[in-house]
C-alpha cells in the first residue's frame, strides 16, 4: 500500500487481530460491551495509525454488537426501546465527548488526552467497577446460603426512586424494568455512556451498571440492552469516520472474523449463568483494566512536566506492564466466561438428565 | 443437547459464502484502500464500509452462529415467552423476568417493592 494510513497486513498480524477480536467479541456478547479497550492498543502495536484504530475498532463494533443482540432477542433478554432510545441519547452523548477530547488535545497534546483518559477510567471504573463486583459478592453470598439457588434479582433503592417519580409527558414503559420511567432519566445516561465511549471506548461500564442500579433491569437483560446501544452508536460513529476516509475496512473486518466465533459463545454462556456471574465478570474486568491504568499514568505526568521526569526506559517498561495488564483483563474475563459455560453447561444437562 | 439436529448444511453453505465474501475483500484489497482515500472528495463512498460490513455480519455471522451449534455449543433454551404484555404497565410483584427461560439458572423473579 502507498498510503501511509493503511498499512500492510501480514499473516501474522491479521491472526493477531482475529484471536484479540475473538476474545473481545466473547467478553461482549457476554457482559454487552468490552474488547475495544485492547483492540485499539493492539491495532496501534501493529502501526496502524490512532485515528484509523479506532475507526476500524468502530466498524467492527456495530455488526458485531447487532448480531450479538439478534443472537440474545431470540433468548429474551434485550429491551429494544430501552436500547435504542439509549442508544440514540449515547450517540449524542458521543459527539460530545469527541469535542472534548478534541479541546483536551488541542490545549495540552496527546499526552493530556492520554491522562485525562486515564483519570477517567481511574474514577469511572473504581466507583462502578467496585460497586458492581460487591454486588456479586453479595449475590454469591446470598446463593451460598440459600444452598445454591438463584438470589432474586433485588431493585437497588435508587431504582425504586426512579421508577417512583412521575413526570407527565416523560414516561416510557419498558420491559425489561417492568415499570414506567421518565424519559429524563434515560437521557443522561445514554449521554454519558456514549461520552464514555468516546473517552475509553467502552461505554458499557456506565451504560451497563446504569441499568442495574439506576433503572432496575436484572443485568442479563442490561449486558443484552447494552448491544443496541453500541449498534447504534458504533453504526453513527462508522459513519463519521468513514465520511472522512479513515475506515480501514480489511482490519475491521479481520476483527470481526474473530470477533462474531466469540459473541456466539458470549451470548451463549449468558443463557446458562446467573445475572451474579454477569456481574463477577463485568467487575473483574473493570477492576483489572483500572489497575492498567497505574502503569501509565506516571509516564504521562512524567511527560507533561508535572513531576520530575522519569528515564524513557521506565515509561516503556510501565507502559508494556499496563498493556500486559490489558491483555489480563480480557484473558480473566474470557476464561470466565468459558468456565461459567462449562459449569452452566454441565448443570444444565444433570437437571435434564433428572 | 446430544439428540438435536445439527446444522451441517447451513454450517457449511454459509462458511462457504464466508470465505468467499472475505477472498473477494482481500483480492480487492487495494481498491477499498482507495475508495477510502477518495472519500473526501466522493462523499457518497463513505456507504462502502457501512454495506460491506452489513453483509459480512450477515453471511459471517449466520456461520458462526451455526458452526458452534454443529459442534454441539446451544443456548439453554429455545423459547421465549412475552412478560406482562396484557397485565397493565404498573410492576407487579409476581411478574416474572422478560425473556424468562425454562433454565434453572433464568428462573428467576424480579422482587419489585
């Protein structure tokens, strides 16, 4: 290839791609979002070009994410309108934070895009992430004492609050809470999943989490709920990127090859697992992916003059043990998955078998 | 699920369309590459990208949807039942889970106050 933006694929790359996109595409037909966060990192090792990585991690992302919620509407568990009206509000929300990123860059440079990225994911996945794997705590515990039944899937007290408030005008039914909410309450979250999208990529870590705690959807229909949302906002983006010429169609689709196996079997697991092992996934890989981010950050203050600078051999170092830390997440969420299908699988057909 | 039937046919007719749709972007690897860069100027190619990857979640997906199925990898149920479509929009405290499934794991109650 001339062009400097697209470059050449080698056998070993593009079955580099397709293993990461497979796992990513595991974790997201699972838990409804995930993988990007190691798919443009990877794409960017190879020398691909930031811009067209994340363009290209788009473009994957929407087939994807609509053959993942096809695959789990046969199973039940998404709420369409819930999706697409979030949905809508996260593509909004996504411009948005694209404007920010870009002042962000514009004012301090890629270094100050790269902490800001990482003090958001720092406060995001810390708060949420910690709160989410608590939960499956409590769920386990609750399962354990009722002798390895199912704990019931509990409406936290903010939900209840939300689904009491009544504005005239503003209220949408929706299945998957079995309850009227108010429209205002959807339009922030879908904003702010889709401005977390546009920050770490991964707007399910408030998209997801939002469903649970602030609107009440058991987690198995808000992970399902989460892929209208990154259809319609990974179809939006796609657009975007390719009116300006930056979607690299051939690594997009050797991601999805690989990606499309694993939300088979994500989507899959999900009909043998309770809503705790959604949570215990989503957690796990939201407290490991926010401990990546300590690696970084000393490199990027480091860079930015705000402590004393550190040798270009310890930020390289930092940087590789926060890609390996990466690569962790997603290996301890696939392996998750995978052991939860096992076990799911092998229960379920003792039950049949009785 | 040792008795179903597994979808050897489909498995392989959509492989098949598969491999072609992805040897047939490879071939023409190049070409994309330049409608890409041509974007600017040709606002309407920007279509490319979108449509190529519509039919290739199409054909890709059906087959890996069916390649699991054929190596005996199914969903723990098969059908599902709408909730509470005629019982009025308020919650209820009995009503079950949308999508409930005849799966031990899935037969769960939502506990609405």
């Amino acid at each position: 290839m001339e062009s400097s933006l697209f470059i050449d694929i080698t056998l070993t790359s593009g079955l580099a791609l397709f293993v990461v996109g497979f796992v990513g595409g595991m974790v997201s037909g699972f838990i409804g979002s995930g993988g990007a966060f190691v798919l443009t990192p990877a794409m960017m090792t190879l020398g691909v070009p930031g811009i067209v990585a994340v363009a290209s991690n788009i473009c994957h992302k929407f087939p994807k994410s609509l053959v993942g919620a096809m695959k789990r509407h046969k199973y039940g568990q998404v709420d369409v309108k819930l999706g697409l009206i979030m949905g809508l509000f996260a593509e909004a929300g996504m411009l948005a934070g694209k404007q920010v990123m870009t002042g962000i860059k514009h004012t301090y440079g890629d270094v100050g895009t790269s902490l800001y990225v990482s003090v958001v994911f720092v406060i995001v996945l810390a708060i949420v992430g910690g709160f989410v794997l608590r939960d499956a705590y409590r769920m386990f515990q609750q399962e354990k004492a009722a002798g390895g039944g199912v704990a019931p899937h509990q409406v936290t007290r903010l939900a209840r609050w939300v689904q009491s408030i009544r504005i005239p005008g503003t209220m949408v039914w929706f299945p998957s809470i079995q309850a009227e909410v108010s429209l205002l309450f959807i339009v922030p979250l879908g904003f702010a999943t889709g401005m977390l999208a546009a920050t770490i990529a991964v707007g399910g870590f408030i998209g997801v989490p939002a469903m649970i705690y602030v609107l009440g959807a058991p987690a198995l229909m808000a992970s399902a709920t989460e892929l209208v949302i990154a259809f319609v906002m990974g179809l939006g983006g796609t657009i975007l990127y390719a009116l300006d010429g930056v979607v690299d169609i051939r690594l997009a689709m050797i991601i999805l090859a690989g990606s499309l196996f694993g939300i088979q079997i994500g989507a899959i697991g999900t009909t043998y697992v309770k809503d705790s092992v959604v949570k215990l996934v989503m957690g796990l890989i939201m407290v490991i992916v926010l401990f990546s981010r300590f690696f970084y950050v000393p490199g990027y203050l480091s860079r930015l003059e705000l402590i004393t600078p550190l040798p270009e051999t310890t930020i390289a170092t930092l940087k590789l043990l926060g890609d390996a830390t990466l690569v962790l997440a997603m290996a301890v969420g696939g392996l998750t998955i995978i052991i939860a299908l096992i076990k799911g699988m092998a229960a379920h057909r003792l039950v049949q078998e009785v | 699920m040792p008795h179903a039937k597994r979808p050897v046919t489909a498995t392989l007719l959509y492989g098949v369309a598969s491999l072609l749709l992805y040897a047939l972007l490879f071939a023409y690897a190049d070409q994309f590459v330049t409608w890409a860069e041509q974007t600017k100027e040709h606002k309407s190619l920007f279509l490319i990208p979108v449509v190529v990857a519509f039919v290739f979640s199409y054909f890709h997906g059906a087959f890996t949807g069916h390649f699991w199925e054929s190596l005996g990898l199914r969903a723990a149920k098969t059908s599902v039942k709408p909730v509470n479509k005629a019982g009025g929009k308020a919650a209820t405290a009995s009503s079950p889970q949308s999508g409930q499934r005849d799966n031990p794991a899935g037969n769960r109650p939502i506990t609405q106050p």
